[in-house]
C-alpha cells in the first residue's frame, strides 16, 4: 500500500535540538524549522542588553514569543534566559531540558556577537566580549551537554562558524579569531566523539539578513545592504542569505543525509570565498 506522503513522520519528530542564540534571526529560524517537524526546541538567549555590541539585543518578548511560535508550529517549547558565559546558567538549562525530554540529540551553538574595529584600536573588554560569547559560549554550551551524548551514544553538535572562521577580514580580527576558533574546536571534539557516534560540524555562512546585520548597519551609519556587500563581495547576486538558509542546513546537517559528515564544514557563502 503506498505511503501518504502527507502523513510520514518527520525524522525530527520527537528529537531534542538545543540552541542558543535561539530568539531571533537565524537561531529563531532553526527553532520554528524544527518545530514544523514535531521536535521539541530548547532555546536559549540572553534576552537582555549588553555593553558590546551596542546594537539592539534580543528581549525577553522575544523569548516569550519564540515559545508561543514554536508550539504554534506543532513543536514543544522550553526556553530559557541566560548567558552563554555563564556555565550556572547553561547547565541549567541543559539539566531542565534532560528533566523534561528526557534526551538532547541535536545542538545548534549559534549565540554571537559582531562588530567592526580594526585589530589594534579594539579595546581588551571588546576583544575580551567577542571570544567568550562567540568561542568560549560554544565550548561551555557543549561541555554540559556532551555527557549526555556519550550516555545515549549519539548525537550532533553544529558550531554556527562564518565565512570569517575561513578566511580574515579587515575590521573584523576579534570576531575572526573566534569563528576560526569555533573550527578548531569542532575538529578535537569530532574526532574525541567519534567513538561515540556523536557528529560534529560547523556552518560557514556569508552575510545573513538578520537583526545582528541592521545592528551592524546602524553601527556604520549605512543600510543593511551597504554593510552586507562591502563586507562580503559574494559571487551570486545577493547581499546576504536569509535565515530559513541556514534553517535547511541544519536539517541536513542534524538529519540521515548528513549521516557521514563530521569534522568537516559546510560553507554557504554565495560564492563570496570563490570571488
């Protein structure tokens, strides 16, 4: 008898993705894909402002919001205000999320911070806030949860890296630092998990539309689009991908076609590093 397509189950249904990162933008996204796909989405943001960058930040309505849209979408929400340099913070909520769920299976490290200086005028609290939130965040997020993967024998960890953990840009060192570190670390602990069955990625993404980019924009005094092109230089006719890109990585990524990948990059850059 053949399958009503219609009704197939999804591969997410029921799995546990972790992510920080998770109110706005391109975490958000990820939230509400896997959510249309019956998974249950822990999310974690600050929801709050910090002193860098000065740009806007993700609020506590925001996170109220991402519930409310995750459980619309046929998903089940737990979501969480906290601080990715704060291990109280996130060991909390990776042990609510285990009460509740009972598993994590899919980890989605993409909280971060960007802004523009030139390497040797940035201030220590600059550079300082740059790797602790984008780098040392990634690490402590995954050092909670890492345990329970081993526990279960599987799993997947995707680092949100950037078209900067490959290449330098000018203006950009501190955050650079810290995406280029965010590979380094996925290489070690990809091949310290493989013995586990747990995979380990990371995504390289050019220039994403994004309440970070109109953060950077107003920075600059100049559009979205102005930010995004001078920055990029992408070979396809686009300033920037849009979130839901990232969304669809990352199911591919988490899901069975992505069975065979780990220790590697998955680069969607627009053909920026080609150019």
């Amino acid at each position: 008898m053949p399958i009503d397509s219609q009704h197939t189950v999804s591969q997410f249904a029921g799995r546990t993705i972790f992510i920080t990162g998770a109110s706005r933008g391109q975490g958000r996204a990820v939230a509400l894909a896997f959510a249309s796909e019956g998974a249950n989405v822990v999310g974690f943001d600050l929801g709050s402002p910090i002193p860098y960058p000065s740009y806007n930040r993700s609020t506590h309505d925001d996170l109220d919001r991402l519930a409310q849209d995750v459980e619309k979408a046929g998903g089940h929400a737990s979501i969480h205000a906290g601080d990715v340099r704060n291990s109280g913070d996130v060991s909390a909520a990776v042990d609510e999320a285990i009460d509740r769920f009972g598993h994590i299976d899919i980890v989605f490290s993409n909280a971060g911070i960007c802004a523009y200086g030139r390497s040797w005028e940035l201030s220590e609290e600059e550079w300082d806030a740059a790797l602790d939130i984008n780098l040392r965040g990634g690490w402590l997020t995954t050092k909670y949860i890492i345990p329970h993967l081993i526990e279960q024998r599987s799993g997947v960890i995707i680092y949100n890296s950037s078209v900067a953990g490959i290449r330098g840009f000018a203006r950009l060192a501190h955050y650079s630092a810290s995406k280029f570190g965010l590979v380094g670390l996925a290489k070690s602990q990809a091949i310290e998990l493989a013995p586990y069955g747990i995979r380990v990625v990371t995504i390289h993404p050019t220039a994403v539309n994004t309440p970070m980019n109109d953060g950077l924009a107003a920075l600059e005094g100049k559009t979205p689009e102005e930010v995004a092109e001078a920055s990029a230089g992408n070979l396809l006719k686009t300033p920037w991908i849009e979130p839901q890109d990232i969304a669809e990585a990352v199911k591919y990524l988490a899901g069975e076609s992505g069975r065979y990948l780990t220790g590697s990059g998955l680069v969607l850059d627009a053909g920026l590093l080609t150019g």
